[in-house]
C-alpha cells in the first residue's frame, strides 16, 4: 500500500511540474510572438517610380491591385499629384498608425518640396488602423477634415462590414483621385443599419490567446482532478477491504 501511495505522490508531482512548465511555455510563447513580423519604418524602402502600392500585409487581390495603381499612375501623369498605398502587419512597439506614417513619409519624401505633391495612406491590418499623411500642395485640395473623413470613413466604415480590405482601399483611391483632380468629393460610402460601430469579431492573435488559455485550464484540470481521484479511489479500495 505504501508503494501505492508513492505512486499517487509522484503522479501529483509531476503533473504539478507538467502544468508549471507548460504554463511558462505558454506565457513565453505569447511574450516572444509579440514582437514577430513587426514593421518598422526603415523596412518600407522606397518604391520604384510608377510603383503605387506596397501591399506588405498581402490583402488586396491582384486585381484590385492593379487596379488602385492604375488610377493613382493615371492621376499622377494627369495632375502630377502622387498618392503611395502601404499596408503592414504589425505596428512597432510603441508606435501608432499616424507616427509611423509621419515618420514614412518623412523617410520618402526628406524635404518640404519632395513632399509638396505626395500623399501617403498607410493601414495596419493586424488593428485595421489607417492614417495618412500629406504635403502642402495637395493640402490646398485634400483639406483636414475630407482627409480624416477618408480614413475613418471611406476605408473603416468597409473594414468594420467585415474586414473588406479591397472595398476600403478601392474607395480610398476613387475618392483621392477624385479630389486631387478636382473634381468635387463624392464622399464617403453610405452606411448600413448592419454596420457594427465597434468590431465584435476575433483577431488571430485573440483566438491563439483563446486557444492558448484552454489548453492551460485543461491542464490545471487534469493535474488537480486526476490525482484526487486516485486517492480517494484508493481511500474507496481501503474501505472496502476494511
């Protein structure tokens, strides 16, 4: 019986040792992966000339790709206004949206001249947060409020439909375009009684916590069930022989 009760000890131990180091597993795991794929503004280099749109995060199809350089190159040769679509990943820690564009912008575009005609709109879809950034020539027709109103109204109103990055970004360009042409503003797209102000839906990174934080309970279950159970299976067993 001694040996028995042994038993029960050393299983108690090594699943409390099996929940401690998985516990630090999992926390260690969420502490590094938060860093990963971060974007900081040194790595968005440049484009080439006639290069409109640095698809970093991959969320726009190609066609609608193509389709957003066409009308900004277009809008280019036209006006000589230029407007630069980025979209990212990751923020860097302790950066924001409207930091890290100012920041990007600055890098293209080092001088007040180089940047009189530049536009930059940058989207991070890992918190679908956009901002954008401007020069002063194009300041005389894109003015503050059609600018904020591109941002949070063009591009969101689609993200918060259910993250239509495609929509968002098609509608960015028609109505940059338009403006930048000067042609009157078509504003921003209608929004729906559907429309959810504030997203209700689950990041990857909220599911993989989800995930992570089952697996630490079933484990913590497991580790404290199993082990009682034996013992007072072993109790009953006592009893009976008893």
């Amino acid at each position: 019986m001694q040996r028995l009760l042994d038993s029960i000890c050393n299983w108690k131990h090594i699943g409390q040792r099996l929940l401690f180091s998985l516990a630090v597993f999992v926390l260690t795991t969420q502490l590094l992966a938060t860093p990963v794929g971060a974007t900081g503004v040194s790595e968005v280099l440049k484009p080439k000339a006639d290069v409109w749109v640095v698809d970093q995060a991959e969320i726009l199809s190609r066609s609608n790709e193509g389709k957003i350089a066409t009308a900004l190159g277009a809008l280019a040769k036209q006006t000589g206004n230029e407007v630069h679509f980025v979209t990212i990943h990751r923020l860097d820690y302790g950066e924001t949206i409207e930091t890290f564009t100012d920041k990007l912008f600055d890098q293209w575009f080092s001088t007040p001249e180089a940047g009189a005609k530049q536009t930059l709109l940058v989207l991070d879809n890992l918190t679908n947060n956009v901002a954008l950034s401007a020069g002063e020539t194009v300041r005389t027709k894109l003015s503050d409020d059609i600018a904020d109103s591109v941002t949070q109204e063009t591009v969101m109103i689609p993200l918060k439909e259910g993250n239509k990055y495609n929509q968002a970004l098609l509608g960015a360009s028609d109505r940059l375009v338009a403006v930048l042409s000067g042609r009157p503003d078509p504003g921003p797209p209608a929004i729906t009684d559907n429309v959810q102000v504030e997203g209700t839906f689950a990041t990857p990174e909220q599911t993989k916590e989800s995930n992570a934080t089952v697996w630490v309970i079933g484990f913590l279950v497991v580790a404290t069930v199993v082990p009682m159970a034996t013992y007072y299976f072993y109790l009953f067993l006592q009893s009976r022989e008893g």
